[in-house]
C-alpha cells in the first residue's frame, strides 16, 4: 500500500454547499487516468481564488482535489510518449473543475494534457508562469498575428497587478511595445513601472459608462477584467486596433455597441487557455521560454506554502496581494 500524502479538497455539504479541508489519500485514491506525477509546484489563479473561498461556481463534481496548475514529474506512464523522470506541466484541461486538480503531492493525468518543460525553466518558474502567464503570452501572439506591431502604437493591459496584467507587461515591454497599465491600487505603481509599464492609469478612468466610440489611443488592449473596463477599452482602440479578451473580474457583461467594429475595423479576439489545443500551448510555452526575463519574474513571485493556500487565497480576492502566488507542495 502506497504512503498516504495531503491533498486540499472539497467536499460536498448537501446539494448547495461544500467545504475545502485538507485530507490525507493515497494514489488508490486518485484518478484513473494513464500518467502518473510527482506536484512539485502550483501556483493560485484567480480561479482557484473563486473556487476555495466558495465565491464562484468553478467545482463542477465532488470530492474535487482543487488546483488548476501542476509542474513536476513523471513518476510512472502506461503511454509511450512519456517517461518517469520527463519533466511536466499541465495547465487548464478541466483541472479543479471536471478532473481532479493540483494541489496534491501526487495526480495522475491524461497524457493528452502535458507539456514538456521547456529547457531554462525550472518548475518554480514554471508556476510563477503558470496559467495566468501562459494566458498572457497567449493574448501577446494574439496581438501579434492580427498586425498589432511595437510601432502601432501604445498596448493597454487591464487588472495590471493581477497574474495575466503583470506576465503580459513583462512580455510586451520585454518585445518593445509601449504599455500603459490599468490599477484600482495606486500604491503599486512603482512596481508595474519596474515590470516594464510606461505609464499607468487609474482604474476609474474605464471602469464607467462608455460612449458607443471615444477618442483613438491604443493600438491593442489586454483585457483581464471585462465589464466597463472592456466597453470603455473598445471604445478607445484605434483603427485596425486588436482588442484580447481573456477575464472577467470586473463582470461578464459587454455594453458596447457594433461602431467601434465596422466604423474603426477594431477587432475583439477571446483568449481561451482552457481547452486551447497542445500545439498552441507548446508554441506559447516555447515563446515564454525566450520572450519573457526571469530575473524580472521573481520580483512578481511570492512563495506560499501549501499550508497557506487557503488564507492566500482570501488574500487575492480582496486585492491584499500582487504578482504570481507560487505554491510548494
């Protein structure tokens, strides 16, 4: 009989209800899935945040091992293309969701979900990365192949301080585009200027009632809050202008109109990292490998230990932390 090991999971309380603890399982209590891997790391995304703090309808089956980021090991794999010793990470796919989650010492998982570490990233920087960062690398290339260049002009990235805002600076400032950083917390300047931000904006400036089009000023726009915010950024992008869609802190409603669209050309790209296919992964995975200044990545981490999940994950939703969440188990 395998050891057993400690696992944070949710545990249905009724129909309507359920409660987060940490338990001790075993591998007989895991997944029947072909992979088999060592968690090194995870990280806390504002998903995650939802789903342990109980504020949002993330936990889709019970009992759920939450988590929705892993970088480890492969232990053991009943699937040639992977090795015990090969190097991991599995984004999305349902993690914390439909299929049991992350934050346990051991998971198995489908060989259909890995990808393979690329080489200069270490399993920390892996998760300091993690979904939000390869969301944001995602929305980059989403930039990039609708024409939005360095030379277009300035790159508007909404909920700056959080995961997905401070990877995407790190990436386009690291590329050569001007970016302007959108933050309800002006006490976190200094930091979004030393991530590469050129200048930064108040929230309260879009996070209003927007006209149908205002005056033009950016080139393309990463969105991570939705709402107003987005309505107001729309309505600001300039001709041929790209706007990346990819959260909805801020609300799931869209109050704009088609003007900005066939009147400026403007162009509303939505940013799935979920179930986006391995071949874009890899691709984005490669890209964060060269694209993105690890010596600039630390000073966005924060290590938490996984007994600190919980209370980290409070943290994030009343805005009492920035940057990356990087979870040892």
């Amino acid at each position: 009989m395998s050891a057993g090991f400690q696992a944070l999971i949710a545990t249905a309380l009724g129909d309507r209800d359920y409660e987060v603890s940490f338990q001790e399982i075993t591998e007989a209590d895991l997944p029947d899935l072909p992979v088999l891997v060592e968690v090194d790391y995870s990280t806390i995304n504002y998903k995650d945040a939802l789903a342990i703090t109980k504020k949002g309808r993330i936990i889709r089956s019970f009992p759920m091992i939450c988590g929705i980021d892993i970088a480890g090991k492969v232990i053991s794999s009943q699937d040639e293309a992977w090795q015990p010793g090969d190097d991991i990470i599995v984004n999305g796919f349902g993690l914390s969701e439909t299929m049991q989650g992350a934050f346990t010492k051991r998971q198995r998982v489908s060989a259909d979900w890995l990808v393979k570490l690329p080489k200069g990233i270490s399993h920390r920087h892996a998760m300091a990365i993690g979904t939000a960062g390869y969301t944001a690398m995602l929305c980059v290339q989403g930039l990039e192949d609708n024409g939005v260049s360095t030379n277009e002009g300035e790159i508007l990235v909404t909920g700056a301080t959080g995961g997905v805002g401070s990877v995407a600076i790190m990436i386009l400032s690291k590329l050569g585009y001007k970016v302007v950083a959108v933050t309800g917390r002006a006490e976190h300047s200094e930091y979004l200027k030393s991530l590469g931000a050129e200048e930064i904006i108040s929230r309260e400036e879009l996070d209003r009632d927007a006209k149908p089009m205002e005056k033009e000023r950016w080139a393309g726009v990463v969105d991570c809050v939705g709402g107003k915010t987005l309505a107001t950024a729309i309505a600001q992008t300039k001709y041929n202008g790209t706007v990346c869609a990819c959260g909805l802190a801020g609300g799931f409603e869209l109050n704009s109109t088609v003007m900005p669209f066939i009147l400026r050309g403007v162009k509303l790209i939505g940013i799935d990292s979920v179930m986006a296919p391995i071949s874009k992964r890899e691709k984005a995975w490669k890209r964060l490998a060269t694209d993105l200044d690890l010596n600039l990545l630390e000073k966005s981490i924060t290590d938490i230990k996984f007994s600190e999940v919980p209370s980290a994950c409070a943290d994030l939703l009343e805005g009492r932390s920035k940057g990356r969440l990087v979870v040892k188990i």
